[in-house]
C-alpha cells in the first residue's frame, strides 16, 4: 500500500482501538503521537530503512505452488483457511461470495513461500512485536504509568536508555505496516504480474489512496495544527467512503502468536489474489502482466469484485494492525 493509504489505516486502528473501549492505556500512549503516524507506518518502505542491514531489507510472504517431497504440510483446505481468517474478518466472505472460479483442485495443491529469513513478512512483524513488549517493560516514568505492573530494575537504568512513549507509538506504527501488507493479496502472489511495478498492484494501491483522501498525505498531516481527536474523526469519516462499518470489537488473534496469524492472513491474501486473475488466465509459472481496467474495470462483476475487495482489505487491514498492538499489550494483564 502507498503512504496515505499505510497513515490511514494505523490511524483507524488507534481510533477502533479507542471505540473498543477495552484498551484505554494503549490508546493513551498512541493516540497524542497521531500525525507521526505519517512517518512511522511507511518506514518498512523507506529507501534508508532497505539498505545496509544486509538480508532486512523487505517484508514479504510470496506463496507460489510446491511439489517437493513433504509438500502435503503445504496443503491448507478452503475450510482452514476460511477458520483461519475467523469469521470476524471479511477476507472470508470474500472469498465465499467470490472463490467458486478457484475449484477443488485448486485448494489440494500445496503452496509455499519461501522469504530469506530477514524479509519474512512473519519473522518482522513477530520481532517487531516481541521487541515492542521489551520497550514497554523498560519504559520511561511515562511509558510506566500506563503499562501495568512495576519492573524494580527499571529505575536503575538511566532515564535516557529507557524508551520514551515517542518511540514506542513509532515502533507500534511500523508493526501497522507489516500487518497492512499481509492484506494486500499481490503482496502474497509469487506471479510476476503481482511485483510493485507490474501493473496492477501499484494501480490498485492508487486506487486505495485516493479512497482514503488527501488529508493523510504526509506532507498535510505532520503540518496540520489539528488535534488527535479531530484528526481520529477525520480518520473515521474514510469509513463511508469505502463502505465499511467496524463492529468495535477487537478479537483476540485466533493463532497462538502473531507469526501464525500473519501466515493465516498471508494465505487469505494469496487465495484471493488467486480469484482476482485466476491462474486458469495466467498460470503462477507466466511471466504476463495484467493492468487494474482488466481485472476490475471489464463489466458490472467485476466492478462489484473491486467494491468487495476494498471493504475486504481495508476493513481487515484495520482490524489486524489493532488486534497485533492489543495482543502484544495483552502481554501486561
Ligand atoms: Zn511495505
């Protein structure tokens, strides 16, 4: 997803988070550092965060077909991947309302990606999430207040090594990112036609933003004087526009830690990349590129495809990036 699109979504989730009513600390540490969310929730695709660390320099999770020996541990039916969505995420109806073309045979192969382990799309957002729970138990006096429970060390560290609310909230907006992408299905789609630059992804990201508004746009954002209040309100008024409505329950994540449930949500997105250019048109092994007039703009299905796509993506991309902060805050009840 572009930029605005990233700021938008961590925004709604603070705002969601603040609806639930069940984290009001959580909600307190993120919600004074709203704007930042401009620069935090893009730092993953910032050109100086890619280089030099080595393998760290992407995130992704690309499934395409395994035939190798030991492949069945590869093979996820339609009715766990469906459970592993939840019905609380609307990846799963979409892919009940629109999946038919994929087949039977289709949910008996078995799929694998295969990310060098610094880019894995899991493996970030789990550490990012592990390393955010060690910050919040060496918080400054600020961060402490608000987290429950004392850490008697912590006093004995200096005040400058311990981490500030700032930082945390900066942290918390680039866990945002990883959990946004594992909804955007060609980011989870090992076809040449799904790469950033190959037509439609990067349309459909276009289309995305411009669903969101320019509000969010970096620039505007970090200088508007607007409130967090005002710019959590501005955040939810994006709602009709995309057609959503949030139920204001955070549920817990339905695997036993966020690397499983960034998996469950990578093979949903790669089921309906599958059903948006069915591999019937472009086989995984095709290096042909698709643009966004094709697959969404052809006839009245398709543009009813691209309306539930959104509500899918943009509902859940919400919903995830709230569930990843409460679970890693959950740590601390
Ligand atoms: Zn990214």
């Amino acid at each position: 997803m572009k930029q605005r699109t990233h700021t938008w979504l961590a925004l709604r989730a603070i705002a969601l988070l603040e609806d639930e009513g069940e984290t009001p600390n959580l909600v307190r540490l993120l919600k004074p550092h709203a704007r930042e969310a401009a620069i935090g929730s893009w730092i993953p695709d910032m050109a100086d965060s890619k280089k030099g660390f080595g393998d760290i320099d992407n995130h992704i999770f690309k499934l395409k077909p395994y035939n190798r020996p030991g492949k069945s541990r590869f093979v996820r039916s339609r009715a766990k991947t469906l459970k592993d969505l939840g019905d609380f995420r609307r990846m799963g109806q979409f892919i009940l309302d629109h999946g038919e073309i994929l087949g039977k045979d289709w949910w008996k192969q078995a799929y694998r990606a295969d990310p060098p382990p610094g880019q894995h799309l899991a493996n970030r957002s789990m550490a990012l999430s592990t390393a955010l729970i060690d910050q919040l138990i060496l918080g400054d006096p600020k961060v402490a207040e608000l987290v429950p429970g004392t850490v008697r060390f912590a006093h004995r560290l200096s005040p400058e090594s311990r981490p500030r609310p700032e930082e945390i909230a900066t942290y918390c907006f680039m866990l945002s990112h990883f959990m946004a992408d594992a909804c955007q299905p060609f980011h989870c789609d090992a076809r040449p036609l799904a790469g950033y630059s190959a037509g439609v992804h990067k349309e459909l990201e276009a289309h995305w933003n411009k669903l969101c508004g320019t509000y969010f746009d970096k620039k505007k954002l970090l200088a508007t004087g607007d409130r967090p209040d005002s710019i959590l309100e501005r955040a939810r008024a994006v709602d009709a526009e995309i057609g959503i409505q949030f139920s204001n329950r955070v549920p817990e994540l339905n695997a036993r830690d966020l690397w499983q449930e960034v998996i469950y949500i990578c093979r949903g997105s790669f089921a309906i990349a599958s059903i948006l250019v069915p591999p019937s048109l472009i086989p995984y092994g095709s290096s042909k590129h698709t643009r966004f007039a094709e697959v969404f703009e052809k006839n009245e299905q398709a543009r009813k495809r691209l309306a539930d796509l959104d509500a899918a993506v943009l509902h859940d991309s919400v919903l995830n990036i709230a569930m990843a902060w409460k679970n890693t805050w959950a740590t601390f009840h």
